[in-house]
C-alpha cells in the first residue's frame, strides 16, 4: 500500500508523487540498472572467462562427436577451421561466424549484459584461437578425442615427455619443456599462438588430448595485463603437478604447496624485451 499524507485542503497525497526524480532521469522508486562492470554487476553475471569456456566446449565437444562419427558436414568445418590456426580472429574472411563464435556472443548478450568493446574482443580471440588449434589437433585423429576436460597444457607436455624420454633423461631440461616455457615468456598474443601451434602439432603426433575449453579461458585472462602473471603460474603448476602421484595431487592444489612455476625468470627476455609481456619486478 502507499503512503500517503493529508494535504492543506485535507486531499490525500501520495509521497513517491512528491519524492524528487532521481539525477539519472529513472522512475521513481525503480531500481536503477547496474552498469556492466559494476562490482554489483560482477558479483550477479558470470565472468566472461567463464563465459568463453562454455562457447568453447560446447562447439568443441558438438563438432568433435560428428567428426568421430565422419560426419562429411563435421570434417568439411574441422578442415576450414584448421587454415585459421595461430592466426587472429576476424582475419581470415572464410571463418567469419564460425559455431564458437557465434555460441559465444550469444552467451554474452544473454548473461553478461553488453560488455566493454576491448573485453568482446579478448574473448573473441580466447574462443577463436583455442578452436581453431584443436581443429589443427584433431586433424585426421577419427578414433579419438582430442578435446578433453581435464587434460591442461602443463600437463600434456608433461605427459609428451614422460612418454617420449628414457627413464634416466632429465625431464626438466627437456626441449619439450622448453617450448612450454617459450609460450610463458611470449611478450604478443601472436607469439603466443604461434608457439601453442608448435606444441600442438607435437600433441598431435602423439595423440596427446588437450583441454581447449580451459585454455581458451586462460588466453581470455592472459590478454589481461594483471592476470598474466596469473596465467603463467596455472600453466607452471600444471606442469609440476602432473610429476605428482595422483593420491598426493589433491593435497597439493588445496595446500597451495608442492610446485613451482614451469617459467624460468632466468631466461632471455622475448623480442619485446619483456618477460611474459611484463616488465621483471613488475
């Protein structure tokens, strides 16, 4: 019911009618809407990293089913979608409005609102570089599953080595390792992509499955100077903890403790004189 007071003439009043209207031009009494990036908004809409893992896995895993079932539709698109490997989204015409793309802005404009232009882009990016390297991954493999939940980069190359050293060889000055390293230290996105396209064709070989979901989730944060650092440490612990025996592994993750980062701060800075796109100290 509204309130209401006795006016002069002994007229009733109602008192949201003599409420001043609010600076922003809204009705009274009606909550405002919350600008997206808002820490309100954040705390109700999902992140856009999540976001970008749900496109991904969602065309991944569709298309991955039809491709093992030779659906002639299924390896017509893995073949288009294998030319854009390592290559920017938007850049070859040919895979303008590809599945991943078009699942990820429709997720966008249905949970997260209308988001910043530069954070749609980022996640373009994540989607259409994870995609279309497991294209490339999944290239002529009609038995097995190259998406796999669960399978992250640190951890693939661990495997890839184990699987390919002598038991006496050193795993950690391994080549192998080096190349994971080389993706940490990648001072571009197109270093990046041009790098996890190496380690990729490797996979490949071996039929080593992949995460893609995940890592399209951490292409989207490392594009994101604040979260780089953050990045390079999943892909360091992924990398030690796959040395960890699976009962002692759980422990590890919960304490925080029992790996390091695969990223060596030694090394040589990248071509553009920076460590993983960040000044050391930084």
């Amino acid at each position: 019911m509204t309130a209401s007071t006795t006016s002069g003439d002994g007229g009733n009043v109602d008192e949201a009618a003599q409420r001043p209207a609010p600076a922003d031009g809204s009705a009274a009494g009606r909550p405002r809407a919350r600008p997206y990036g808002s820490s309100a908004a954040r705390a109700e809409e999902p992140s856009i990293r999540a976001l970008v893992e749900q496109a991904t896995r969602s065309s991944i895993a569709s298309l991955q089913a039809r491709y093992l079932k030779d659906d002639p539709a299924a390896v017509a698109k893995i073949a288009r979608l294998r030319r854009g490997a390592g290559k920017r989204a938007h850049e070859v015409q040919d895979l303008w409005g590809i599945d991943a793309l078009d699942n990820l802005a429709e997720l966008m404009e249905e949970q997260a609102g209308s988001p910043r232009q530069r954070d749609a882009e980022k996640a373009e990016e994540a989607v259409f570089l994870a995609s279309t390297l497991w294209a490339l991954h999944q290239q002529s493999r009609r038995e097995d599953k190259m998406h796999a939940d669960g399978r992250h980069l640190g951890g693939a190359v661990r495997a890839l080595i184990q699987r390919s050293a002598t038991p006496s060889a050193d795993e950690e000055g391994s080549p192998l390792r080096t190349r994971l390293v080389r993706v940490g230290t990648a001072g571009s996105l197109d270093s990046v992509a041009v790098r996890l396209r190496e380690i990729v064709l490797l996979l490949r070989t071996a039929s080593e499955p992949l995460d893609y979901a995940r890592l399209a989730g951490q292409l989207y944060r490392w594009q994101n100077r604040r979260d780089r650092p953050g990045v390079q440490r999943e892909w360091g612990r992924e990398f030690h903890l796959a040395a960890v025996p699976p009962a002692k592994r759980r422990k590890a993750v919960d304490s925080g403790t029992g790996a390091g980062d695969a990223i060596d701060r030694t090394l040589s800075a990248d071509e553009e004189g920076t460590y993983g796109g960040y000044a050391a100290g930084e």
